[in-house]
C-alpha cells in the first residue's frame, strides 16, 4: 500500500491494486464513489485512508467489481437519438396505456435532469422523469414510467407488494436493472448534449 500527494493537492492512495482518488471533507462517515476506474474515497478530515481500506475493503472490492461490470456493458450500450415531440409522445402513449391497467390519474409529467435518479412521483400524481430517458430504448422507458406510476397505486413506498408488481409486469426486471446502471455510467463518461430541454 502507498500513499502520494500529487502537485495539485489530490492525494491517491494504491490497494491489493486498486488505485484510490483521497479526497478529505467535512463530512461524518467515509464513502467511496465509483464513477470512473479510479473510485473516490471521501474522508472525514484526520481519518486515516489505509485504516479504512483494511477494514472495509472486501465490502469496497465487491462494489469496484460490480462497477467495472457495469462500466463494460456500459461500452456496449448505444444512445439513441429522438426529438423532444418524439419523446413526449412515447410517454404520453405510455401514460394512457398505464393510467388505465393501474387505474391512476397521472395530473402532470415534468422534465429535468438528475444525476442519480430516473423519476420520481409525488401522491399528487405528478411524475418527474429525468431527461436523459429520451436516449433510452422505449423498454427501459416504459420500466421507469411503469414504476413511477405505479406508485399512485402501491402508496407504501417499494413495499413487498410493489415490487411483486413491477417483477410481474418486467419479468426481466433485473436486466433492466442491470441496463440502468450502466446507462448511469455511460452518462457520466459521456459528453451527451441534451438537446432541446424537456
């Protein structure tokens, strides 16, 4: 194990061959971040990294597995090109299907982007759904807004009963799953322009 401290005051530290980007703050408990080969330790200020390394790092190796996993299915994956009319009308294709197999009233759908969510729904029925979805295949699409919509129905959160619905309804839920992470991933590593805000 080493420890270097770059020009730039960006400390690194190297484990059984993973190399660690160190970054200190004033925040109460660690987190590693994996977003790029190099994952980021976020310390306490005074917490010695190489503790935390030894402690935690089968817990850290799984997830930098995990994460390299997805980065390679990542490479797989293509984005697809639509036109903001074009995605608006999937959706709202979508919204009629599901508004009527759930029984729910969807009062409005907005748009924004979010780093680490693809929607989310309030019990007033409005749905927000991350812009990047636009790029989606309508598979995925239709998960997410299936998902949040079903939340109108399903008002305990992802309770035993929801999720029995949503694997009912996406019998390849975990794939899908598996798709989105990687879709996370493609974003960050991706310069994708979103053209024409939703």
């Amino acid at each position: 194990m080493f420890f270097a401290k770059s020009d730039n005051k960006t400390d690194y530290i190297e484990y059984k061959g993973i190399t660690f980007e160190v970054v200190k703050r004033k925040v109460r408990y660690f987190r590693v971040e994996f977003k790029s080969r190099i994952p980021k330790m976020i310390l306490p200020y005074g917490t010695d990294p190489g503790k935390i390394l030894v402690e935690n790092f089968p817990r850290i190796r799984k997830k930098y597995d995990g994460f390299l996993d997805h980065m390679e299915n990542a490479d797989r994956l293509d984005f697809i090109k639509r036109e903001k009319e074009e995605f608006e009308n999937i959706i709202n294709d979508l919204v009629l299907s599901y508004s009527d197999e759930l029984k729910v009233t969807v009062r409005l759908i907005k748009y924004r982007k979010m780093r680490r969510m693809w929607g989310n729904c309030r019990s007033n029925g409005v749905i927000t759904l991350n812009s990047k979805l636009s790029f989606l295949p309508i598979r995925i699409i239709s998960y997410i807004l299936y998902h949040e919509m079903l939340h109108l129905s399903e008002r305990g959160g992802h309770s035993i009963k929801f999720r029995r619905r949503m694997r009912k309804k996406f019998t390849d839920q975990k794939s899908i799953e598996t798709v989105l992470k990687a879709y996370f991933i493609k974003f960050d590593n991706e310069d994708v322009n979103i053209k024409n805000s939703l």
